[in-house]
C-alpha cells in the first residue's frame, strides 16, 4: 500500500524476486517525492526534481512486471490467520503478505485563516502552486529541509520570499542554508510565527510574532506556502492491533517487520527517525525481501 519512494522500491526487489505485486495509489505514484521541486541529496543526481526522480522510479518498477493501481484507496485492512486482505473503493484483495507504506501528509500551522483560505493562497507544495504566484511576494513557513528546498525553488520565481522559523537557526542541511542566504529576495524572521492569515478572496496579508519580544508585524504577500513537516497516514491501521508509537508512527524492527507476522511497513510511516527518500528506498528493499522469505520460507526469522 503506497505508490512513494518505499512502496516502489519494494516492489521492484519483490517482482525481481518473483512475487506477484500490486502496488494500491490513493492518489498518483510517486508520493510526496513528486512534489518536491528539487532533490539535491538522492545518491547517483547532483540535481534532480522531486516528480522526475518519481517517474523515473515508476517506470522502472512497471518495467519489471509490476501492477499499480492508481486512485484506489484501501479503505479496510482484515487480518486473518493465514492471509491478509485489503478492501479498497473498487474491490477486495488477499495477499499472503503485506508493506504498508502510505507516508505521510501535510502539517497545518493551526492558525486562523488557514483553513479558509486554503488553496486560495494558502498552499502545502512549493513545485505545484508556486508558478500561479510567478513575480509575487510569498511567504514560507519552517525551517527543515522541506521549507528550505521550497524557499530556494520560489526565490527563482517570485520577487521576494519572506521565511518565518520559530526558531533562532534552521535545522535543514547546511548545503541549503547557505544557499538560502545567498538569495538577495530571501528575508528571514527568526524566533518568528504566523499569528492569522488574512485576506479577501484570496490571501493579501499575514500577521507574524516575534516569540522573544512579542513585536508583531503585518506583511502584504499573495501566497504562505506551509512547510513545517508531514504526519503519518495511519489511518488504515487503526484497530488492527499493529503497535503505533506515541506520535502514531508504525513501529518495526530492522527487517521493517510489525508485531504481525506477515505485515510490514516502510518509509514515512514508520518509527525511523530520518524521513528521506533514500532511507525509505532502503527500508522498502529491506520489506520485500523479508516478505518472500515469509511467503517462500527459505530464511524467515522467526
């Protein structure tokens, strides 16, 4: 389940090992990867965009035989003593093994003014909203990895970008920090959050605070660009009896196995404390292999 960098590399090492494999997309393959508009840490591409290195992966993996169904959602996760089935908004599927790898979703800022103005310049994703604001002034939101991509990716579009981090440094890797500073349209407010969004129509203006003084500050922008990091898509496992940590992560072992013999996870939704394309590739490879020696019991560790 799930169509991203870990689902996708798992299916590719589970064709190759000769397992009929059906990748199930809610939405289109490629995952939250297609969105980022330029991945500059993935071994092999100095430089790449998020939705190419996505089709890239994808093609592969249907090259080597297997199925993805794209826009079909599992809706419903039974587990028996022998097999394990997924009912999905078209049909039902019975597989001997399953890799839940539905990664991650979007995190709201939770101010007022989000909600309403969401995709009325409120927007999640730098590579698919930022070109509708080319010339404009915008801000973003975060001070990861995610935030800094998108903030360099919007400085060569629009003529200014305004950052608001609620901490005093950023926490994204140095490479892109520096060239973050090196943008003469990036201005960075530190110790700084979003109090309300504001606007007619469409949004025209944001209130920010300084935590440290309380100093607040009205700016005229068309567009906050919202990246302050993803959580869990979870959702098909509730009451399943697969262990969740406290933040609602899948926990696994370092074969990617859950407490459920037979189910595995990988990527974004899992306990792994580092949240890249790589280490969700690696988990995915680690998942499928592990799932044949479950299936055709040449090595499985009990």
């Amino acid at each position: 389940m799930g169509a991203g960098p870990a689902g996708l590399a798992a299916g590719m090492y589970a064709a190759r090992s000769g397992l009929k494999t059906l990748i199930l997309e809610e939405k289109m393959a490629g995952g939250t990867t297609a969105d980022a508009p330029i991945v500059e840490n993935y071994p092999g591409f100095s430089k790449i965009s998020g939705g190419e290195l996505a089709e890239k992966m994808v093609l592969q993996c249907r090259q080597l035989g297997v199925t993805i169904h794209e826009l079909e959602s599992a809706t419903e996760l039974i587990i028996e003593e022998n097999d394990r089935i997924v009912k999905t908004n078209k049909t039902t599927y019975t597989s001997k093994a399953i890799l839940l790898a539905t990664g991650s979703h979007y995190k709201e800022i939770g101010v007022n003014g989000e909600k309403k103005f969401k995709g009325r310049g409120v927007s999640y994703c730098g590579v698919c909203d930022g070109p509708l604001f080319k010339g404009k002034r915008v801000l973003v939101v975060g001070g990861g990895n995610t935030s800094a991509t998108t903030t360099l990716y919007l400085s060569g579009i629009v003529s200014e970008v305004f950052v608001v981090h609620r901490r005093e440094a950023f926490r994204a890797e140095r490479a892109l920090v520096e060239d973050i500073q090196s943008k003469k349209n990036v201005t960075i407010f530190w110790d700084t959050e979003i109090q309300e969004i504001i606007g007619n129509t469409v949004v025209n203006q944001v209130i920010i605070v300084n935590k440290k003084t309380n100093e607040s500050k009205q700016l005229k922008i068309d567009a906050v660009f919202v990246q302050i990091g993803e959580a869990p898509n979870n959702q098909i496992v509730q009451n399943t009896g697969i262990n969740l940590n406290t933040k609602g992560h899948i926990i696994t072992d370092s074969f990617q196995r859950t407490n459920i013999p037979g189910i595995y996870a990988a990527g974004d939704l899992t306990n792994h404390p580092v949240k890249q394309i790589g280490t969700a590739v690696g988990q995915g490879i680690t998942a499928a292999l592990e799932a044949y020696s479950y299936i055709k019991q040449p090595y499985y560790r009990k």
